[in-house]
C-alpha cells in the first residue's frame, strides 16, 4: 500500500524549494520532477515501476466544454519542444517502464493519456470517467479486472 495522505489540505509544500532550485545558478545542470511514478513490488521485494505519469491540469473554458485538437496539440508540442518531454520518457526507459502525459479536468471527470514513450505518432486516449482512467491504472498494473 502506497503512502496516505495525512493532510486535508492543498498546499504544495515543496513550492518555495522548487522556485528557488528553478531560479539558483548552479551551472549546466538542469533540475525536473516527474510528477507521478507508478510502482509495485516483485516477489523478491525490489522494486517494480510500472509508469511515469506527467499531469496537466485542464480549467474549464465557457467556450470549449471540450478542449480543441489545438490544445492537445499545444501540449505536446511543449513536451517534445521542452526538456521536460525528454527526460519523462528517458527516466521512464531507466526505470523499464512507459511515460504518459496524462491531461485532467479540473473536476476530475474526464481525463486524456498520451503514451510519450512511443513516439510523438500516437493518438490521445479519452478516459471518460474516474472508473475508466482506473480501469487503465489497474492494467499498467498487471490486474485486468477487480
């Protein structure tokens, strides 16, 4: 079982480390998170990761109750364009596991996987609910139903 959270609220707690490490003068290094790993246990207890996940919050728009093809365009585009794209799919490879670039509504009712490992070729998946993004999650973990 994963770790719980054990606090009702919102606050991004590494926020004041992550603005002051994006803006340090360091040298020629570059600094990134992967914003979800994905991970089981072998029977040996090693570590198994399953999937890196990159999240993208999409607000409502009173104009587009469904976002455009340019916009999920747009993010791919920043994912291939930005080291960030690069080094979802390249600590994916390490870790023996598949980067996706998952994309959520704001309310958590709709959600989109972009598989990043294989190629900017492929298409956007529509999750069409929380139960259908878990029914997906529970695969990539190895369970195909409850």
């Amino acid at each position: 079982m994963g770790k719980k959270r054990n606090r009702d609220d919102n606050e991004d707690r590494a926020i004041a480390f992550k603005k002051w490490r994006y803006t340090a003068d360091i040298g020629k290094g570059y600094a990134s998170d992967l914003d979800h790993v994905e991970f089981d246990f072998n029977k040996d207890g090693s570590i198994k990761f399953l999937a890196c996940l990159e999240l993208t919050r999409r607000d409502p728009h009173p104009d587009y109750p469904n976002p455009p093809l340019a916009y999920f365009r747009a993010i791919l585009d920043r994912y291939r364009k930005e080291a960030q794209g690069k080094f979802a799919v390249e600590a994916a490879a390490k870790l023996g596991c598949e980067a996706y670039l998952i994309v959520f509504d704001h309310n958590m009712s709709r959600l989109w996987g972009y598989p990043l490992s294989r190629g900017w070729r492929e298409h956007w998946h529509e999750f069409k609910s929380q139960e259908e993004f878990r029914t997906w999650l529970r695969k990539v973990h190895g369970y195909e139903q409850d």
